[in-house]
C-alpha cells in the first residue's frame, strides 16, 4: 500500500514538474515568438477590416443590382413595344402598293365617271381586284 502511495506521489509530482515545463516552455516560446503574435493579431485585424468593406461592398452591390435589374426590365418591356411597331410598320410598308392602289380607285372611278368612261372604270376595278 505504501508503494502505491509513494508511486501515486511520484506520479503527481512528475505531472506537476511536467505542467510547470510546458508552463516554461510555452512562456518562452511566446517570449520568443512575439513578434509573431503580434504580426498575427495584425493580419487578423486586417482581415476582418477588408471583410467588413466586402460585406459593405456586396450590399451595396445587391442593392443596385436589384435597382439595375428593375431597369432592365422596364427596357424589355419598352423594347418589346417598339418591336411590336416595327413589325406593323414593316407589314405596312410592304403592303404599300396594295394601299395607294385602294386608295386611288375612288378618284379614278370619279374621272372616268365624269368622263363617260364607264366600261373602262368596270375593266380597271375588276383588274384591281383580282
């Protein structure tokens, strides 16, 4: 029993000289390396500054995306009415010819009416129409 006892106070005592060591050693160490403790708080202060301006950086960001993709679509829907247009005027324009000569057979039936032209009116409107 007492050689439990005298092993049980050699190994307290050995645990104790052993965390008194690395208590040393560490404090040593950082005596040592303080510069470097000191560089690595540094580097870590100005990380955590730069995330704080990208975090700024991307709200902003978002923000004005949303506002950009709002504006995006208003020139969808703008550009989709002056396509639109486009489409009718293009099929206006080809159909040009076809117009003027629909427009004009009220005046020419008139002139050859007042000409006594009456079968010439008859062949030009049956002409026109097919």
């Amino acid at each position: 029993m007492q050689d439990c006892m005298q092993d049980s106070q050699f190994l307290l005592c050995h645990w104790i000289y052993q965390a008194v060591d690395l208590e040393v050693s560490v404090g040593r160490l950082a005596l040592q390396n303080y510069r470097v403790f000191i560089a690595n708080h540094d580097c870590v202060r100005a990380v955590r500054s730069q995330s704080r301006v990208f975090n700024d950086s991307t709200v902003t960001l978002r923000s004005e995306l949303s506002a950009f993709s709002e504006q995006t679509n208003n020139f969808k829907t703008v550009a989709e009415h002056i396509i639109a247009s486009h489409r009718r005027n293009r099929s206006t324009l080809q159909q040009h010819m076809q117009i003027l000569d629909l427009l004009e057979l009220p005046q020419l039936m008139d002139a050859c009416v007042r000409n006594g032209l009456n079968d010439s009116v008859r062949a030009d409107t049956e002409s026109k129409a097919s």
